[in-house]
C-alpha cells in the first residue's frame, strides 16, 4: 500500500511540474514589459535629442535587467509600441531592436540579443557604431561594433551542423535616404555572436553584408519567400543615367532579384520571375511593426 501511494505522489508530481512547464511556454504579461512599453512612448514623443539620449539610458539598463531574468523568455511584447522582436525558428534565440529618431532627420539603432545554449542563457546588447567619426572603417563584426538597423525579419538554416541566423532590417539614414540591410548572424562555440560572415555570393565576389540605399519617399521590398525558399527584394536603379550613384533619387524599377541559401551561402539570382518573386505569404508579424509606428517601409 505504502508502495502504490508513493507511485501516486511521483506521478502526481511529475504531472504538476509538466504542467507548469507548458505553462511558462505560453507568452504571459508581465509588468516589466509594461514599463518597457511606457519608457518606449515617451522616448517617442519627447522633441529634446539630449532627453531621448537619457530616458533611453535608464531603458537600456532596465531592459538588460529583465532579460537576465529567467522569466523573460515566457514575456508577452504584443502590446509594446516602438520595439521589434524576432523569434528564431530554433527558438534559441530573440533579437530585440528600437531606434531614436533625432531633429535632424537621423536615427540611432539599439537592441539586445538573448541566446540559449547548452542549456545557458547570454544577453548581448547591441551598440549601433555607425555614427562614430572616428577615422576609420568599421567592420561592425561584433554586438559591440553593430551596424545599427530596425530587424524586421530573422530567417534560420543549417548547413554541416552549423546555425546561421539572417537578419533583414531597415535603417532611416536621413531626411534624403532609407537603407535595407541583409546580414548573417553566428555564434560560435563560446556562444559570443559574430555579424557579417561572407555569406552573400554576388557572382564571383563574396560580402559579408547587403546595403541598400535608395530615396526616403520610395519603398523597397525585401522580404523572405518561405514558399520559394529565398529572399526577394527589388532591383534598384535611378531614373536616369545621369543619377546613378545617387541614392537618394534611387527606386524600384519593377523587376527583382533574389538570393538563394545553399551550402552555407546566399546566391545571387538576377531578373527573378515576378510572379515567382512577389507570391509570399504575408507575415502578421511585419503588419504588426507598421501598426507599432516602427517603420512603414518593410
């Protein structure tokens, strides 16, 4: 009898600790992404560059907190406005971005990386160097040294037991120009995050990220097509001759090219079918960002 009331009280305890398991994976509200939330609407709707810079350090340092917390990764970011949140399909990782937009027409890009492996958990913050003057020219490799941008889209592949996460994200530059950019995530086995691989092969050179600039009032598509596997966006060109390698007159000329992943690549396909190019499933999750007033331009 003693023996079947134990075998009861295990399983009855088993049953419960499964239970609270598949709780904590479903997204719940918590408060601290309330305060998230509010710190991201007013950085939004204060004018003074000076007082954008402060209250966004205190939410740097608040959101860092709670992303070593444990019961982040169970956090609900429906309702937050201003903020991107990117889920990997491997669910190892989420990639946090927002952005300030100052007087002058410029932006300024921030984020946090939260990375599980081998059973650990890493929170990288990401600190956007493009507007450094210093004299020379940034690689941005690393989470320290980031190429800023607004990440709207994360698209996870494997080759030869390695996991490569490609971020697409956009950048306001300024009053005359928007940028697209397509990088190539990797952590390696120290779990420390690297950008810019030389993963995108454009005939017979390879790069370690796509930037593309075109004018502030056109709107480029540059979306994953999980249908056909690849990552289409529009071909870019000027209106005429004489504006070429200036961007800020740059615009969709109707047709599109494309990038296909194999063997640990992405490869360039020019003048892509536009049936082919354009028939994507919409992501609610992009409708999603335009509704938070993130950007209009994904």
């Amino acid at each position: 009898m003693r023996l079947i009331i134990t075998k009861i009280s295990i399983l009855s305890i088993l049953l419960s600790v499964l239970s609270i398991l598949g709780q904590a994976q479903k997204p719940i509200d918590l408060p601290e992404v309330d305060s998230i939330n509010k710190m991201l609407c007013t950085i939004s709707t204060t004018k003074s560059d000076v007082k954008k810079d402060e209250l966004n350090i205190y939410l740097i340092g608040y959101f860092r907190k709670f992303l070593e917390n444990d019961i982040s990764w169970s956090a609900k970011y429906d309702s937050v406005n201003y903020l991107s949140v990117l889920k990997s399909d491997d669910n190892k990782l989420r990639v946090f971005t927002w952005n300030l937009n100052y007087q002058d027409g410029s932006f300024k890009y921030f984020g946090f990386l939260q990375y599980k492996d081998n059973n650990n958990d890493y929170v990288f913050f990401l600190d956007d160097k493009k507007q450094s003057e210093e004299g020379f020219e940034r690689r941005y490799l690393t989470n320290t040294e980031w190429y800023g941008a607004l990440y709207y889209e994360i698209i996870t592949t494997k080759w030869n037991s390695r996991t490569f996460y490609t971020l697409i994200g956009w950048d306001g530059a300024d009053f005359l120009i928007n940028r697209k950019v397509v990088e190539v995530l990797t952590f390696d086995r120290r779990a420390m995050p690297s950008f810019g691989s030389k993963s995108f092969k454009l005939e017979k050179t390879a790069t370690g990220r796509l930037i593309f600039e075109y004018a502030d009032r056109a709107t480029m598509l540059l979306r994953y097509n999980d249908k056909q596997k690849m990552i289409v966006l529009d071909h870019l060109s000027p209106p005429e001759h004489k504006y070429k390698g200036l961007y800020q007159y740059y615009g969709p000329d109707f047709s599109y090219d494309a990038f296909v992943f194999r063997a640990g690549r992405w490869y360039l396909i020019s003048d892509v079918d536009p049936e082919k190019a354009i028939n994507y499933k919409r992501d609610n999750h992009i409708n999603t960002l335009k509704r938070k007033g993130a950007s209009g331009d994904f």
